[in-house]
C-alpha cells in the first residue's frame, strides 16, 4: 500500500519555461505501439540481462505528450512495457480537496478497502495547497488491541522530532485518541499552544 507522503510529496511537476504567460498543459495524449530493438548481430536479434524481456526484434511502448502552447513547451515520455492504470481521486486520496475539521484541513490518503474511509490524513492550517512548507500535521487511524479503531496525531514536522508517525518526524505527538475529530482538534490545539504530549500505542 502507498504511504500518504509518497501520495503527495515527492512528484515533480513537469516544467514550462520561466516566461510562460499561462503554464497549463494541453490535452495529455498517449500512444500504444511496438518499438524495435536494434538489431544485434548472433543467434538472437537482440540480448540483455533483463529477465522479463523475451529478447525479440519489437518491445510493446507507450509514449505520453504534454503540449503547452503558450510557451512551446512539448514533453515526451516514452518507457517499455509499462502499465496503465486508471482510477479515481476517490480510490486515491490524491486529487480530493480538503476537508476542514475545526481549524485545520485535512488532505485525505489512500482509503484501506474500497469505498471506505481513508486511514491517514496530512493536515495544513489552509486549504490552498498541500506541500512539505505548508504541512502542520498527520493524523493516522490503527485497530488496538481491542479492535476498536484509534487515531494518532503528529504535529509540527521536524526532522530531529522525538516521534515517527508513517516517514516522517514530529515534535509533538499525540496518545491513541477515539475519533478523527478529536484528533483533528488535539493537532490543531497543540500546534497553536505547543503543548506536547508523548505518543502511546
């Protein structure tokens, strides 16, 4: 399962020159089609160490364009017997707005089960945008040892932080709390007041 930091963080946008007037990209296009190895000389057409190639003359390629016409800007990406998946921002988490839970908002992760609820959240002080500067907290639900369903709150990422809670650390830590709404109010309390509490699970 994808962590919730790889969901958000980590992507590079592709770029458009410095001076364009209007950076959005035109309709991204794909293509499905065979490209060719380059004919080696021996018994087989083509040879290398990659096990799951079966070493013949074509290989299946996809080819993905990005046109912005503002600034002239093309990219190709071209790569060999990749995958295609498609989904939803609700299958995801990624591409879903916020929601504000008090004073903070929060960026949902990837949902456990389909249709269900997401079981990690990263929390900003603002809807606007979600990025390593703008990042106050994380909240994360787990089953104790009851099976009754707890969530635990991190706030105020800091690399040196006494607690980790999913790749990241936080100064500040919460207990097992009985609902995303406490937690939500417990990350949004401690950032403000700075209070600090020792993490128990």
């Amino acid at each position: 399962m994808e962590l919730i930091t790889e969901t958000y963080f980590g992507w590079t946008p592709y770029p458009h020159t410095d001076t364009c007037p209007h950076p959005v990209w035109d309709a991204v296009e794909v293509r499905h089609d065979e490209g060719a190895h380059p004919i080696a000389t021996g018994a087989e057409p083509h040879a290398c160490p990659n096990d799951m190639c079966d070493h013949g003359p074509t290989f299946p390629r996809v080819r993905v364009r990005l046109l912005c016409r503002d600034c002239s800007t093309v990219h190709l990406l071209v790569g060999e017997g990749l995958t295609q998946a498609t989904t939803t921002v609700a299958a995801t988490g990624w591409g879903q707005a916020p929601s504000r839970w008090g004073s903070v908002w929060l960026w949902p992760g990837r949902p456990v089960v389909k249709g269900g609820e997401p079981s990690q959240y990263l929390v900003t002080r603002e809807p606007n945008e979600l990025t390593t500067a703008t990042l106050c907290g994380i909240i994360t639900g787990y089953r104790d040892a009851t099976g009754a369903r707890r969530w635990i709150a991190g706030v105020q990422p800091d690399s040196d932080g006494a607690h980790q809670i999913d790749t990241l650390r936080w100064r500040h830590a919460s207990r097992g709390l009985d609902s995303l709404e406490v937690a939500a109010e417990w990350l949004a309390t401690t950032d403000k007041h700075g209070r600090r509490l020792e993490v128990a699970v």
